[in-house]
C-alpha cells in the first residue's frame, strides 16, 4: 500500500463527519498490517483526539505486529481506559511469549486485572 493513500485515510479519519471517518478507518483495518509504522507515528504524534488516539491503538491491535508491543506496554498505564482496553487486546493478538510476559507484569504491578 502507498502512504499516499495512508496520509488519505489519516485526514479523513479527522474528518467531522462520522461516516467518512468511519470508512477510512475500515480501510486502514482493511490494510493495518502494511502501514504498523505509520500507525505507531501517528499513535505516538497524536495529542488532540482522544477518540483518533483509541481508534489508532485499535488499528495497531488489529495488525497484530511485534513492532507495537512496545506501544501496547506503555498504554497499560494510561489513565485512559478505553487505551488500556485496546492496550490488552492487542497484547492478546499478539499471541506472544513477550507479549504474555508484558500482561504478566501489568497484572502483577496492578494496573490491569
């Protein structure tokens, strides 16, 4: 996939109108596997919306790549639990010693249960 049509779908995704962003997050669910460092850029660049920062975390999860375990690690912690929800389920995805490892931890330190 081009980043020309990533960068498309990143500006609908902060579109106003729900539908339009709402495709674009379908595409990018579509084709999360091939743009896992574009979407932790973003992830990571992303301070304004809360609801893009979830979405973002969501698409990460669904490419179900080790490049995100570290952004999934450091979202145990959010005080957001809509990030930690999507945080969790892309560690499970992963399917991973690591990643199994990283819950253990979180479990043990208290912040998810």
């Amino acid at each position: 996939m081009s980043r020309r049509r990533f960068d498309q779908a990143m500006q609908l995704m902060r579109k106003s109108d729900a539908q339009v962003r709402e495709d674009a997050f379908d595409f990018l669910r579509e084709h999360a596997d091939g743009y896992v460092g574009e979407l932790i850029a973003e992830f990571e660049g992303e301070r304004d919306d809360p609801d893009l920062r979830c979405r973002l975390l969501e698409l990460l999860a669904e490419a179900r790549s080790a490049q995100a375990l570290g952004v999934f690690g450091d979202q145990l912690e959010s005080p957001d639990e809509s990030l930690r929800f999507w945080a969790v389920r892309g560690l499970e995805m992963l399917d991973s010693r690591e990643a199994e490892q990283v819950l253990d931890q979180a479990r043990a330190d208290g912040w998810i249960t």
